[in-house]
C-alpha cells in the first residue's frame, strides 16, 4: 500500500494523506455513526435550550453527547464470526460502490498501487531535502522550532527509498542539517552562570533549557527584514512642497471628496517626506482607501506615474476601485521581476514613482523585500499601508512593527466606519487587547453565549431578522463545517426552487443565491480591467449545465463561471471565516468564537459591521470522546473570562529580527535569572533541608536571600552567589535604561512617575513577565505572597501619588457600580481629568450611571464608556464637549500620531 494526497483539503490546511486506491464513498459510509450522533446531539442541545431558557453548562453538554451516543446506537447483534463479519462489509462496500466488481478493483487498486519514482538517499540528497524544508519554512514562517522543521521533514522524505523502520532516521539526518547549518538561533542561552549537577540533565544541558523552545529562522529571512527596515531609513527620495499638497486636497475638497484631519495630514506627511519607503498603521475603518485615492492624487496632479500592490488579488482590486489607479498583486510583480523582466508591470516603475502596497501586514517577508528593493533601485518612493493587529496571511512576517519601532510609523486613528463613535473606541481598545474594551460589548448586548448549537441558532436567527429588516447581515463561524451549515440553513430559509448547480463545499446553489469565488482565475474577466478573484462574492443570475451566470454583489459587473470552476472553487456567500471576511464590511455581523481564537480574530470579527457587531461565545463544547475539554472544567466559565483570554493571546505576526531582539534583551535576560534564582534556591533548600522561613531579603525586594547555611555549603553557596549577583547586575541596568529612555506603559502615569518609582517598576515589569504592551502599570495581582505584598505596595504608592481627588471619584464609582474592579482607578483619573478641563463630570457620572441598569460582567469598563459617549469629541452634539480631545497612543510605536 501507499499514501497519497487526500483532494479536497482546504485551502489553508497542508494536505491530508489517504490510503492510494481506498473511494473516499466508503470512508464517508463507514463515518456515518460520527454524524448522527452530532445530528442527534444537537437536537438535544435546542430542546435543553428550550426547556431551561439557556444554553446547557459543560457537565450537562457532556450529559448530552453521552445520551446522543447511546440512542443512536444500533442494537448489538447476535455474535458473529470473522466470516460473517467480512460478509457484511463486503455487501455494506457493494451497497456503496454499486457490484462485487467495483469492490474487488478497489481492493486491487489499495493493495497494488502504482508505484512513484523514489529517490535514492546520499549526502547530496539530504542536503537538497533541507534546503527544501527551509524554502518551505520561509513562505509559512518568519521564525521556527524544532518541531515545524521535524513536520516538514516528514513530508519531504515520504518518497525516499528506504526501509519503512528507519525513516524516522533519515528524518532526523534532515533536521540536524536544516538546524546545524541551514538555521540561525534566535534564542540561544545567554546566562553566563553554569549550573551544578543536580540542576542538568543526563545529555549534561541545563534543566532550563526547554528541549525544542528555541527559535530559528534563516539568514535569508534576517537579511531581507535588515533591508526593509534600512530602505525606510533613507529619505533621499522625491518630496512634494506643502503648496502641492494643499493644492491637490482642496482640489480634491472641490469634487467633493473631505477629508478628515487625521487623512489630510496622513497624505500631507507622506507625500512631503521624501522618505523612500514610509509605513502608515491603519486601523479597520480609518478611511485608509480615502486616504490612499488622495495621495495617488497628488502624484498623478503632479505629472508622475502611481502603482498599486497588494497581497490578494481582492485587496489590489479594491484598492484600483478606490484609488482609479493600476494595481496588481505583489505575487504577480515578483513573478515578472523573476520571469518576465521586460513586462509592461516591470517597466511602469521608474524615477519618481510612487509605489503604494496595501495590506502590507499581510504580504510575506521575502516578497515585500524583493519589491521594495526592485523599486527603490528604480528610483520609486514606497508607501506601506496596512494594520498590524489583523489577521497575517501565510508567510507574513511581522516587519512592519520593526519599521514602526526603528523609524516611527504614521497613523490613522479616527474611524469612520461605525456609525456609533463610542464603538469606534471600543475597536480600538479591542485592537490594543484592552480587556475593558468588553465593557461596551456587553453594556450594548452584543455579546451572547451557549454551546455549540444554540449558538449557531441564534447567529442564524439573527441574520434572518436582520435580513427581513433590510439590513444586510454577515454571519461569521470558526469552522468550515459550521460555515458550511449555516449557509444551508440561510439557503433553505430563502426558498429558492429551480436548477442547481454543486458547488466545491458540497452544496448546491440556485438562480439568487450569494455565492463566493476562493481561486483567482486571471482568464474569467469581469471587465477590461478586473477579473474573478477568491472572496469575490455573487450573485447568482443563471445556471446551464453547472455553470454560474452571476452578478458582483458590490460592483453589480457580470460573468460566466464554468462548471469546472463552479464544482472546484465556489462556496455558498451567505456564511464565512473570519478569515474570508477580513476586508469586508456590512452593516451587522454576527460571529461565532470558542475561545481558542486570537485577539486579532476577535478584532477583525468585530470591526467588519457598520452598524452593528455581535459576538457568539461557546462556553461548552464537547470532544468527540464526549468528555469535558478540561477535567479540571467543573464550573461554567463566564463570558468575560473567555473573550479575556482571547484579547490575551496575541497572534499577531513577529520578525525574526524582533524575536532574536526580545530574546537578548535585558527585560528577558532578568526575567529568566529571577525564575533561575528561585527555583535553584527552592531545591538547594530541600536538598540540604535548610529552612527559608527565615531567610533575609533577596537581591530583589519580593525574593528571598540565601541563608547563611546554604551561603556556605561547597556547591550550592558559590552557585546561589554567582545567581544573586547575575541578578542584580541584570536589574541595575534594567533601572540606568528606565532612567534615560522612558518604556512606552509610563505614557499613562508620566504624571505621577517619580523616577525612582519608574526604575522600581521598570525592574518588576521585566522581572515578572509583564508584556511591554499591558497598560496596567504593575500588572496582575500574583498568587504568591511576597509578590502579591510587594504588588501592592507599588499599587499603593502609584494611587497615593493622585491625591485625594482621585480617592473621593473611586468611592462615587463603588456607590453605582457595587464593587471595586481594575477598571475603578482608570475611570477615576478620566473623571478627574474632565473635572479639570471644565466638565460636569459629577452630571456626566449620575447620567451614564442613570441609563439603564450597568451589566453584572466589566460593569465599571461598561460605565467608562457611557461617560466617553456622553463627552467624546467625535459626536456631533455631545452632552457634554470637550475642548481638546483626548490622545490615545499606541504602546510600541513611535511616530506622529494622526487624526486624533
């Protein structure tokens, strides 16, 4: 027998193998007991849901999947024998492939495949095969460990000649020599203090060392980021004067296209530079395209040529729609640049040419590093536009924030997409992974929970009430398969009747139904200019014979789909991924997250609607062995604590540069010393039952010292020294850098900061793991007790240092909320700060308080953002003005803030 690709993997997922020559019919036959008993499951789980009014808890979810088991199992049969057995599987196979003939070739075909050519082993081979694993490596990962490389070796050396029982060796050959001499460590050991005995292993490596924790990556992956980041350096580029620009904006003002003042300085910063290669950070909804149309202006005003990029061929035809300009995808240069250097692409770049890329978050390292130095070389300027914080595509590598870190990056922070400008900020606060973000979520009922099944009856339910509103509604699943159901359910809700045609997920769709394109197909035009491309979404018009006669559901422009592609590359449009969406706006979402999910997922979730975005947490799901996920999950876990999680886990794509940077620095360096110190100490103590009750005071304030009798044992004392002293090395210069350089979280309390209390916190952040990027100045409250008492002392002295006032607005916060949380503090410095500037801000707290009952989840973060709605500078009539507007910042970046 062999292996072979299994079709119809999708898209983003590696290939799946199957047994050469087994029909696919037969393991779907044979797979049938799985989906009844998932049918099943969810018809108990709607009859809970409408017995109870609520979704079932994880232990009655459990409950549930058991009973589905057992009524969809069929009676047990009388005891047959392995003849009889076999009898019946061949007559069940001969049910399903249609005669005893189609059986026994399939047999034939499993058990005497065609065999492929194999290639023989030797050192060359293996050589070649790790430069393959890399190759491949680099377009899905800037940086990688062990175990992707150990993958992707396993694939590569399924065709090699050699025994079944020492393929597992010949993989091995092939990661030593990708990690030996085709990969650069990221993340080697920089402690300098040699561990003892009892603290290594048998191999002699420190217990320290996590096998298989560290990062690679390639040199060619570093010296392409070294290279963009050097190109946004230089500013030996063609510059526009202020007079051009203005000239071409009140132009512009004319035609009627305004801008906002956060657009207006964008374009004006951009064109005047002289930068060669610029970055703007735009968050969803900042008018980025607006924005991107009135530069191109100014070029073209100018007499010069303008050129689009994008990753996708949707974004580039987006950003042709939006700016009138040519745009092609970035895929599509870097083949001419490789394969056809005299095309008409190629040659539209030359001195003075404005470059802009799009979605550039989203291109891949090596690809953007090729076209940037293409163009720069050409004497072009480059524009990057893009959001760090949504979704990444395959391969994309995070260089944008080492541009944004290194040179400073513009952005655009005032949204004009929502239609509420309170929901505005919460985007941006959802973006930033502020979990009070989620108080405006919950305070306007956009979050909604139950399991698996009501949750998807409720996200439907929600589409068809707002579909009969006459508000169009995207609904947004985790899984194709839910995807799949709820596009069904939207199908069959509309009624269409007539000819069908089947579509690539297994459906079939009708004249009127909302279809979506997943392949570009450069050879099926819309226009003279534009052409099918995946995420295009359709309009059935017509079927004949499997194809699709369809109409563009934004442009309204019409084509023919072939059957062919109709049955390889179209979906039903009603439902997608938050992937699939990603670009997208409507005017209400309703999404589905499980709690596995990014922060960036969420945030790209939940800034696609105009007027509304709903989200759909599963709180209890079940595995297929009908278990609870967690043993330890005995309680039902709250909304809030699960999209929390969420907001905590950052996926957003980080270069190999940034990663080796974060490895060596000293926040890292004292992080890992101080887990070091502890633990040695701990065991050394157990070890020579020395009793650290007793013990002085640490290198650090919250840890303890070495005691005098492990000061002197003969290896334990020289050890623990030499640990004490790396320590307090590492966080006097923790301290000398928080003096000269001021971290990005003081931003907030600079105003209060002495600077002995910014080194004192600058040493806990690093020494605690605290993210660069968490606002809360000391972050969470520890478990442990010096830590937590220690915490708090810093926590004391910070609010100590707001005086009074400060005190008075937290105990008028307590009387409507009932309790105090860690958003109490900040809404008293808001509060106190509207005090100053002249507002009301007792009458603005009594009436956001007097709205409506606050929720029991964030009920302090859910009354910040009323108090925001009622003063906030970007309605048209607030309640209650405020002269000067509030600036947010970005923690990390660096760089002109806009339209704030």
């Amino acid at each position: 027998m062999q292996f072979v690709e299994r079709p119809g993997t999708a898209r983003d997922k590696r290939p799946v193998r199957e047994i050469d020559g087994v029909d696919l019919a037969l393991c779907e036959k044979w797979s049938q007991r799985r989906s009844d008993i998932v049918v099943r499951q969810r018809e108990l789980s709607r009859e809970f849901a409408s017995s109870h009014g609520r979704a079932p808890t994880p232990t009655e979810a459990v409950a549930l999947a058991q009973q589905a088991n057992l009524e969809t199992r069929d009676a047990k049969h009388e005891p047959r024998s392995y003849a009889d057995q076999r009898a019946l599987w061949r007559a069940e196979a001969v049910g399903t492939l249609g005669s005893d003939r189609d059986v026994a070739q399939m047999v034939s075909a499993a058990l005497h495949p065609v065999r492929r050519a194999q290639h023989g082993m030797s050192a060359a081979w293996v050589h070649e095969t790790a430069a393959r694993v890399v190759a491949e490596l680099e377009a899905r990962r800037a940086t990688w460990q062990i175990w992707h490389v150990r993958a992707e070796a396993q694939r590569q050396v399924r065709d090699v000649a050699a025994p079944a029982d020492r393929l597992a060796e010949v993989v091995e050959w092939v990661v030593d020599d990708v990690i030996g001499r085709l990969s650069v460590n990221l993340s080697p050991d920089l402690d300098s203090v040699s561990e003892p005995g009892p603290l290594r292993r048998r191999n002699g490596e420190s217990v320290y060392r996590h096998s298989g924790a560290d990062q690679h990556t390639s040199q060619r992956i570093l010296d392409a980021e070294q290279r963009i980041v050097a190109a946004a350096g230089r500013c030996d580029g063609f510059a526009w004067s202020t007079d051009d620009v203005e000239l071409s904006v009140l132009a512009a003002r004319l035609d009627g296209e305004r801008l906002n003042r956060g657009q207006e300085a964008l374009v004006g910063a951009m064109a005047t530079s002289g930068n060669r290669v610029q970055l703007a950070l735009a968050p969803a909804g900042s008018g980025k395209t607006t924005a991107m149309r009135a530069l191109a202006n100014v070029w073209i005003e100018g007499g010069a040529n303008v050129v689009g990029l994008a990753p996708s061929a949707a974004a580039a035809a987006a950003l042709a729609e939006a700016t009138g300009i040519a745009c092609e995808t970035l895929a599509k240069l870097d083949h001419d640049l490789a394969y056809s250097p005299g095309s008409a692409l190629v040659g539209s770049t030359g001195p003075g040419t404005l470059v802009v890329i799009d979605e550039a978050g989203m291109a891949d390292t090596l690809t953007l590093d090729r076209v940037i130095e293409y163009a720069v070389a050409r004497g072009a300027s480059v524009r990057l536009i893009g959001d760090d914080q949504q979704l990444a595509a395959i391969g994309a590598g995070g260089v944008l924030r080492d541009i944004a870190t290194t040179h400073g990056a513009l952005q655009l922070d005032e949204l004009i997409r929502f239609t509420d400008p309170t929901e505005a900020e919460a985007s941006l606060d959802l973006r930033d992974g502020e979990p009070a973000a989620l108080g405006f979520y919950v305070d306007h009922d956009r979050v909604h929970v139950g399991d698996a099944v009501t949750c998807a009856d409720a996200v439907f339910d929600a589409w068809a009430r707002e579909r009969a509103g006459g508000r169009d509604c995207l609904m947004l699943a985790p899984t194709r398969e839910l995807v799949r159901e709820l596009n069904l359910r939207a199908q069959a809700a509309r009624g269409l009747v007539g000819s069908s045609a089947l579509l690539s997920d297994g459906c079939e769709a009708c004249v009127g139904d909302v279809v979506i394109s997943r392949r570009n197909d450069r050879r099926l035009g819309i226009s003279g200019t534009d052409w099918v491309k995946n995420g295009d979404r359709w309009i059935v018009a017509g079927i004949k014979d499997g194809a699709l006669s369809v109409r563009h559901h934004d442009s309204g422009l019409r084509t023919t789909l072939p059957a062919a592609y109709v049955a390889a590359h179209v979906e039903l449009g009603y439902a997608s991924t938050v992937h699939t969406a990603q670009g997208l706006t409507t005017d209400v979402v309703h999404g589905i997250v499980t709690g596995e999910e990014s922060r960036q997922t969420l945030y790209t979730m939940l800034t696609r609607g105009r007027v509304e975005n709903h989200v759909h947490v599963v709180l209890a799901d079940v595995g297929e062995d009908h278990t609870l996920p967690s043993p330890t999950l005995d309680r039902q876990a709250t909304t809030t604590e699960l999209l929390e999680g969420v907001l905590a886990r950052d996926g957003s794509a980080v270069s190999a540069t940034t990663t080796r940077s974060a490895a060596a620095s000293l926040e890292a360096q004292l992080q890992e010393a101080v887990t070091r110190y502890a633990d040695a100490l701990t065991l050394a103590a157990t070890r020579t039952r020395v009793d650290l009750d007793e013990a002085p005071v640490g290198p650090l304030p919250w840890l303890v010292g070495i005691p005098s009798d492990l000061a002197e044992h003969p290896a334990w004392g020289p050890y623990l020294a030499a640990r004490a002293r790396r320590m307090s090395t590492l966080a006097t210069e923790v301290q000398e850098r928080a003096s000269t350089t001021l971290p990005a979280w003081t931003s907030r309390y600079d105003d209060v900061l002495t600077p002995d209390l910014r080194r004192d916190l600058a040493v806990w952040r690093a020494a605690t793991g605290i993210k660069p990027h968490d606002r809360a100045i000391a972050g969470p409250p520890p478990t442990d007790d010096r830590e937590s008492a220690y915490h708090r002392r810093l926590t004391r002295t910070i609010n100590a240092r707001y005086g009074e006032a400060i005190k008075v607005w937290e105990e008028r916060i307590v009387e409507y909320v009932g309790r105090r949380d860690e958003q109490t503090f900040e809404l008293a410095k808001q509060l106190d700060t509207l005090k100053r500037r002249g507002v009301d801000a007792e009458q603005v707290l009594d009436l956001a308080a007097a709205r409506k009952p606050l929720p029991v989840d964030c009920p302090t973060a859910a009354l910040a953002y009323r108090v925001k709605d009622l003063t906030t500078p970007k309605r048209k009539h607030p309640a209650f003005p405020v002269d000067e507007p509030f600036r947010r910042s970005v923690s990390g970046l660096s760089g002109p803030s806009l339209g704030l």
